[in-house]
C-alpha cells in the first residue's frame, strides 16, 4: 500500500535509519535531510534509492558513521578547510557552509575545501545552501573511474558532477547540476532494475564497443556528454576537485574501494562568489540584470533548469511525499534490519 508523508516525517525515518545502523546525530542528520530532498524535489536517483549503498559502505568499512567533521587551520582567508575525518561529506559541507558564506560576503570570493569525505549525494543542495546567504555558487567533485574519456576504451574518469547556483532574491534560485557523463550512474542502475535498455550513446560494454545493454554498461563504461567537451570539463575536475585539494582522484578512488558498489571516498570543492562585490562600481543592479537575463530566456518559451524540481518540491511540500509499497517495506526493512539487511 503506497503511503504518502510529510518532508519531515520521512527525513525523521530516513534518520532514525541511520541511527539503527550505529551512525551519530551529525551523519544521520545530515544525510537524512540529504535523502529526503531528493524525494521531495521528484530525483529518485538520489532519493530512499541512496540508502542502500550508504549502508553497504558503512557495513564495509570504507566510511566512519560516527565522524565529527572539524574545521582546520586558522588562518582568515579566502579558503575554508573541513576535515571531514572519514565520514560522509554532508555533515562536513553544513559545517564549512556558514564559514564559507561570511567570507564570500567579506573577501568577494572563498573556497570550501571538504578533504577525507564519503559522496553519495547531489550537489544542488550545496549549490542552494549557498544561494541562501545571497552568493553564486559553484561545486564540483570526482567520484570513481566509470567514464572512458573522450575516444578512450576503458574507465578513467568519474562521472564527475559540476553544479552551479546564482541566487534570486524572493524566488528559487537559477541552479544547475549535471554529471559531465552522459547519466549519472544512478540512471543507469535504475534503468537495470526496471529492466529497460539504455538510450544509444550512454555507454561502452568491456570491448569499448557501444551498448545499450545496462549490465554490459555497468561492467564496461559510461562515455562523458557532448564528447571531447564533457571529457575536458570532467578532467578539469579531477584537477581542481582532486589534485588541487590534495584528494584522490577518481581512479585512486576505484583502486582505495576496489569496487564501485560502494559510495565514493574522495573531497569536494565549492566555489562562493559576491555579485555585490564583482559588480561594485559598475553600473546597475547585478540581481536585476540577471532577471532580465532569465525572462528573456524564459520569453522564447525554453525553460530554466531545475524548474521541473522546484515544482514537484512545491507540490511535495502541499501534499506530501508518496512512496510506493515496495519503498515503504523496504524502509521499516533497513529499520528493522540496520546492517544486517544490506550484504
């Protein structure tokens, strides 16, 4: 029988899943906030569909539940350093985020550097945590080596997501966040459980050979958007996200998990950035400019990105948010069970 909750009520089951499981108030709070968004905003590939592998993760090892992220160094600059001790990257980033913003605001631009984290998440959560304090955003990450870069054969790069937020005084905020692979590798789990096939130019099987078979994509590779322009935006990331921040890159992820059932260990970098600052003195009002901006785009009839989430939260928030039977068994499932009901 389907049953339909509030945001809150599900994010406290989503906690308390987590708590079963041997996790601290920091990491199960901030991952249950996490989840619950993803079902509310209508992203079931990072919805209740995310609480399996954090569980897998957490019962092998690879991930501490019970890690206190710290802020580290106490210099007064423009970057903002959060050890995140080994446990997930959500709890880290809320640390770092107020930290971040008064920064921003002061210097015109600042760094959030997250080292040491777990990474199941999307990032447009990041992206309007810090739209919120009225600052553009930028957030990137690496993850495992599932994408064969551009005329290559064989993983190498993550699917590497890029998210980008500029806020909008008294509305939603402009915000997108994509993977620079074709999918994010949720898709094509997803798209394994339901048993469809794959669209054509999503991925190669373990021959380099193209494929629309889901098992043979998940054994072989993802191949990144757009071809040579993903894969050049998708090494960037590895070099900012990865090798800047002093963090693994995609492919030491891979070789540290040994498998990609597991959630991603490696760091997070997010940009903040003042449009009161890099507009002062300069003509008009940086919010207003780029409100025109949005209407004309909107007055062709194209629709800005993350418009259909934003609706779906709006709808979630009036009427709540339904699971389907199976989804709701499976939840009292890992409540009941904790880490026993994962292998």
């Amino acid at each position: 029988m389907k049953q339909t909750l509030s945001f809150e009520t599900l994010r406290e089951r989503i906690e308390q899943i987590f708590l079963r499981a041997g996790m601290n108030a920091v990491q199960a709070g901030a991952l249950s906030r996490a989840i619950a968004a993803g079902e509310r905003d209508g992203c079931k590939s990072h919805g209740i569909y995310r609480i399996e592998g954090v569980l897998r993760t957490l019962k092998a090892g690879k991930v501490s539940g019970t890690a206190e992220p710290q802020i580290v160094g106490g210099d007064d600059g423009a970057i903002v350093r959060v050890d995140a001790r080994g446990g997930f990257s959500n709890p880290a980033f809320e640390l770092g985020v107020p930290v971040l913003a008064e920064r921003a605001k002061r210097l015109g631009l600042a760094a959030l550097v997250v080292n040491d984290c777990t990474h199941f998440a999307a990032l447009w959560p990041e992206v309007e945590a810090v739209t919120e304090h009225g600052l553009a955003a930028m957030v990137m990450c690496p993850s495992y080596a599932t994408v064969a870069p551009a005329g290559g054969t064989r993983p190498l790069l993550g699917t590497n997501p890029f998210a980008f937020g500029w806020p909008r005084p008294g509305r939603a905020p402009y915000v997108f966040d994509f993977a620079t692979s074709v999918a994010a590798r949720g898709e094509i789990e997803l798209h394994r459980r339901a048993g469809n096939q794959l669209p054509e130019g999503w991925a190669i099987d373990t021959d380099g050979q193209p494929t629309t078979d889901p098992e043979a994509a998940l054994a072989g590779a993802m191949l990144p958007f757009g071809g040579h322009k993903g894969s050049a935006i998708s090494t960037m990331i590895e070099l900012l996200a990865g090798i800047m921040i002093g963090d693994l890159t995609s492919p030491e992820v891979l070789d540290f998990l040994g498998t990609t059932t597991l959630a991603p260990f490696h760091g997070e970098l997010v940009i903040a950035l003042s449009p009161e600052k890099f507009a002062a003195g300069r003509s008009g009002d940086p919010f207003a400019r780029a409100e025109l901006l949005f209407e004309a785009i909107q007055g062709q009839g194209a629709r800005l990105p993350s418009q259909r989430r934003f609706a779906a939260r709006e709808k979630s928030l009036a009427d709540g948010i339904t699971l389907s039977a199976d989804e709701a068994a499976q939840l009292d499932r890992w409540l009941r069970l904790g880490l026993d009901a994962v292998a």
